[in-house]
C-alpha cells in the first residue's frame, strides 16, 4: 500500500509540474511530505525513475511512459549580470571639458573653453569626469594644506551653477571620473551605515537635479553619434604611456574620446579594408603642478564636437591652449 502511495503522489506532482527539473520538485515534494521520504535524494530518486532517467534497462520496465520525455525547464541561478548600453547625446554641438579637479581647477583656461562653447553656440556640454579632486579622501600620498571636502562641494556648485547661468537650455552631462568616485567609495568603506541614503549620493551634494544636470555613473560610455566617449579610467593602463591615445586604441579598436591623462594626442589607423578609427586624448583645465606630481607632461586643454545628426558621423575638434591661446 505504501509504495502504492509513493507512486500515485510522485505521479500527481508529474502531473502538475512536468516542466520542474527534477532536484527542484523533489525539494517541492520533500517540504510538502517530509514524513514520507527519508531525504530529498529518495524524492528525486523516484521522480528520474518515472521519467526514465535511471538507465535504458529501468527505462523499458516501466509499465507507463507517460512522464518520459517531459519538457523539463533548463535551471540557472540568479543573474546579477548588469546590461552596459552607452548613454546617447544626439545633441549637434557639444563641447567636452575634463580634468577641472576642483579646487585646483585652472580658471583662465576653463574662461577661455566656455567662450569657445558660446561661439560655436554650442547646445550640449558633456563634462567628461573629475569635476572635483577629492584629494583628502583619496588613498594616495596626501597633502595636509589641501581644502576639505565640504569645501570642494561648495567650490564645484558655484561652477556648475555658473554653468548653467551662462548656458541655459544647453543639455548638460556630467559623468563620473576616477577622482569623482571617491566620494561615494570613501562612504562604501568609511561611513556603510549612510553609503545608501540618498543625501549623500554625489549627484545630490552637488544638487544635479536643480541644476538640470544629468549624471552618468558606472563608467557607463557615453556615445555622440559614432563616437564613443570615455572618462579614461574604465581602461586600465597607468598614466597612459608616450601616446595616450595610441594605447586607447588598442584597448577599444574604436573611434573613442577620453580625458584622465590630462594630454593632448591622437592616433589614426585604417583598416585592411579601409575603415578609418580615430582615437584621441584631452588635456586637462586643471594646474599642471600637484603636490604628488609637479613634474609632469600635462598640458590643458579642451574638445569641441559636431555631429551629423542624420548619419551619426562627426567632426572632432582636440584643442590646445598654450599661452593663452586655443590651438
């Protein structure tokens, strides 16, 4: 009577769960029945015998086959996978500054990158990471005489508001450098307790959402047209060797922009069948001469771009100031 019981309720589960793999309905089976079965080996043991998973010799025996060849789910685990589509700027004159490290940001050349924007009546201004320096909470070789973080907020809002003041239906996007960051990790190991609260959040310090600025994190790329638009940190590679936009480009084999090493340089290749890939670096709108690092090759500088809306191709603009004068 017993294995009479057994059989009719494997069967009724069959029955209603034909799809479950095997070792999920048995674990189903064993906490609805766990006075019946010794485990949820002897559950699943019964359910691969009615489905003829034991071996073509137990498989022939069987007096029914009607749970063989069930169409059985294909388990995975959970996925944390997160998807990476660029953000789109399909704007058709954007102008693209990097590397200000606010409070040591270098006010002349940034003076002269805005006005260049106004000229060219440019309608976006991507921002292309390390806005601030947060060099106090920053891992690295520190200098005591350095501002304190609030006061580098303070400094970055009164540039981000005259920002907008002088650009006022321009679209404006901020995405985040390796130096920006380091707020929201400082918090992840320091301060856990309030890393989630949303009035600590970077964009909301800096009050993005009054100022109609839009943030990009995640070293998510950005893409304007066919030009893909990175801040320099997502590519691993120091401080990005002789040519910094050589190195890019064999990082990415694209038509890619990025900041971060605070050079001017472009590199252009074609392909066996004549693809052409431009890649370039920006120099920086930041002094040129850091407590760490006084000896450098950094120069400033600044890009300007415009797109063919239609086609997605562009025309790219690297400048240099030198002397005072954009190059």
């Amino acid at each position: 009577m017993r294995n009479e019981f057994v059989s009719n309720l494997i069967k009724s589960y069959l029955t209603k769960f034909p799809k479950l793999p095997s070792l999920t309905l048995a674990k189903k089976i064993y906490a609805e029945n766990n006075k019946t079965f010794k485990d949820v080996d002897a559950v699943r043991s019964c359910l691969r015998y009615y489905r003829g998973q034991k071996g073509e010799k137990t498989k022939s025996q069987l007096a029914s086959r009607e749970f063989l060849d069930q169409n059985i789910e294909f388990v995975m685990p959970e996925s944390y996978a997160e998807t990476f589509e660029p953000y789109e700027i399909s704007q058709s004159r954007t102008l693209i500054i990097s590397d200000l490290h606010i409070p040591y940001q270098d006010n002349d050349s940034i003076q002269k990158a805005i006005n260049y924007g106004k000229e060219k009546k440019v309608n976006c201004i991507l921002i292309n990471g390390d806005v601030l320096d947060f060099a106090g909470i920053s891992r690295h070789e520190k200098d005591w005489r350095q501002r304190q973080v609030h006061q580098e907020f303070e400094a970055a809002r009164i540039f981000l508001s005259s920002l907008r003041e002088h650009f006022p239906k321009a679209k404006i996007v901020f995405k985040l450098g390796n130096h920006d960051e380091r707020w929201e990790k400082w918090l992840f190991l320091k301060a856990p307790e309030i890393f989630d609260d949303p009035e600590f959040k970077l964009e909301n310090r800096l009050k993005l959402g009054e100022l109609k600025i839009e943030i990009v994190k995640e070293k998510r790329p950005i893409r304007i047209g066919k030009l893909t638009v990175l801040h320099g940190h997502e590519l691993f590679g120091g401080s990005g060797g002789v040519n910094p936009a050589r190195g890019t480009f064999l990082k990415t084999l694209e038509n890619v922009v990025v900041g971060h090493y605070h050079k001017t340089s472009s590199n252009t290749e074609a392909s066996m069948y004549g693809d052409v890939f431009s890649v370039h670096s920006v120099g920086c709108l930041c002094g040129k001469t850091p407590y760490y690092m006084p000896i450098n090759k950094w120069n400033t500088g600044f890009a300007y771009c415009e797109l063919d809306i239609k086609t997605g191709n562009y025309t790219f603009y690297n400048l240099k100031i030198i002397n005072g004068k954009i190059y």
